[in-house]
C-alpha cells in the first residue's frame, strides 16, 4: 500500500505524437526537481486510464494526478466514482495539462506552458470540492447506468465533430489532415436534428443543430458555467445561414457566443431531461457515447469530487 502523501501519476500520451516520451522526460525532471514523492504508470490508450485509476486506487493513492487532457481527466473521473462514497471522499485529483483539449485544466489556471508552476500548486494542495455532472441512461441490458462528467456534455453537431474525427484518425492518424478530413465529412451530415428536451418546466421541441450542457465552459458554448455554484448551464443552437454560421463562431472565439440570436441560453439546479434527440451523436469531455440514447438525464452532484486547484 502507498502512503497517503505519495502520488499517483497516470501519464497519457497525446495519441499520433512522436517521441512522446520527451514531455515525460520534461514533466519527470520538474517533479524530481521539486522533490515530489510519486509513482507512475502510462496509459496504453484512452480506455486504460479508467482501470489504471481502479488500480491505483486499490493500492492506496489517495493523490492521483492525470498527465492529460478532458477526455483522461473524464476516465479518471468515472473510474474513481466506480468506488464507494468513503473512497470518493479520500481520493484527490489534480492535473498537469497534456491534451489536444485542457479546457477543464484551463478554467482553472493550469496550462501547459508551465509545468513548473502546475507542479508547484499541486504540492501545495490546495482542495476544493467541485461540481460534478452526470449522465442517467438505461443501458443495452435494460438497466439504469451512469456516466460523470467534468465539462459538458455535447448534443448534436459537436459530437458529430468528434464521432467523424474518430472516424479519420483510424485512416490517417492523429494529425491536423484528421480535424480537415472531419470537416470535409460533416459537410454530407444532416446538420439540424429535431429535439425534445424539458428544462425548468419548460418543454423545448424544435429543430436544432447543436446543444451543449455545461458544468464548466463546455469549449465556449456554456461561457458562464463555473464547476462550483450547484448549476448547470445549457445552449441550445438552431441551425442557422452560412452568414449567421461565419458569425456566430466568430462570436465563439470572441467570447460573446451567448449574443447570438440563433442560442438560447439556459441555467437551471435541476435536471435536464432529453425525451427525444432522434439519431443525434452524445458526447461528453470529447467522448463519444455510442452507448447513450433517448431518453436519457442530465444532473449534477454539488461538491462531489475533491480536486487540487492552483494556490494563488
């Protein structure tokens, strides 16, 4: 069994970059240099970080620090919240940035560009429980199965982003020709998908190209959603023309993405009930969730995992 103070360290390689064993070597000399007690093991693909986190969870971490980006800290997530509420309440995460997509790590302040820094608060151990959101779904054997979330989950045309990018990068790896090849693919998908979805006593039906839940910023489609205030945030974005399309992701990168007369934006404490998303694609922290399908729920758990954030 580990003690308590000593970490442990799930390394995840970025997928389709070579020689990715020098960001460790970069990341191991820092924790040397800070004299961090730690163990660590490396993920051989996505799907292992939820057993890697089991395991070392059953040895006796009770600090375990993702190397990684949102969709390693969401198998981190889901496989500490496998365990019994005692377990959830010992176990700490942290993070050092190490993905295509760090949305999460960056609300809070990490980012890749100073790992130094990173290392420096996760020794400080600063810990705040922090919001969790999840999915409820009757699974293929008919009974009721849960999925956590730290970010968003995603309704529509994002998934269907990430589905095709899986696609691509089976034939060309990961590389930018796999987001180009992702593009060219979507331009044959049906963009707009007729929904059923019930908020604050609200029933929405319409016709939709994208919705995204937010427990945090959700890659800037839930801007306002912080992982702490016991909401959750909601956009809802009707299929606009090319023009209003151009603009609204200029006002995705410019942060006023919520201005755009083709979203409503919602924010409710209570749960949100998806009753009809046709063939529409889920994902949620950049996973597709072929498993997921209507209806299904989305809720939150207030201050349900302890997570280190930076030491101002």
């Amino acid at each position: 069994m580990s003690d308590n103070t000593r970490w442990g360290i799930i390394y995840c390689p970025k997928q389709g970059v070579r020689r990715s064993h020098k960001r460790w070597e970069q990341i191991r000399d820092l924790l040397d240099a800070q004299a961090v007690s730690y163990d660590f093991v490396q993920s051989e693909g996505p799907d292992s970080v939820f057993r890697l986190t089991r395991m070392l969870i059953n040895n006796g971490y009770e600090t375990l620090v993702i190397v990684g980006g949102d969709s390693a800290m969401n198998r981190a997530l889901n496989g500490l919240l496998s365990f019994d509420d005692p377990t959830r309440e010992r176990v700490v995460l942290g993070v050092i940035p190490n993905g295509r997509g760090n949305d999460y790590a960056s609300f809070w302040g990490f980012t890749e560009e100073n790992d130094a820094q990173t290392i420096k608060w996760l020794k400080a151990r600063r810990v705040r429980k922090v919001d969790v959101g999840v999915i409820k779904y009757r699974s293929s054997e008919s009974t009721y199965a849960e999925h956590y979330f730290f970010n968003c989950v995603n309704v529509g045309l994002v998934a269907n982003i990430m589905k095709l990018k899986y696609k691509a990068r089976s034939v060309f790896g990961l590389t930018t020709l796999t987001y180009f090849t992702s593009m060219i693919l979507l331009l044959f998908q049906r963009m707009e998908t007729k929904m059923r979805i019930k908020i604050n006593e609200e029933e929405i039906e319409q016709k939709v190209m994208s919705v995204c839940v937010g427990n945090c910023r959700g890659y800037g489609q839930t801007p306002n959603a912080v992982p702490y205030n016991g909401m959750l945030d909601m956009s809802i974005i009707s299929y606009p023309e090319v023009r209003q399309l151009i603009e609204g992701l200029w006002m995705l990168f410019t942060g006023s993405f919520l201005s755009h007369k083709n979203v409503k934006s919602f924010r409710t404490p209570k749960t949100i009930r998806f009753i009809d998303v046709r063939k529409a694609n889920i994902s949620t922290d950049g996973i597709v969730l072929n498993e997921v399908h209507a209806p299904f729920e989305i809720m939150l758990r207030p201050e349900h995992v302890n997570l280190i954030i930076p030491s101002y």
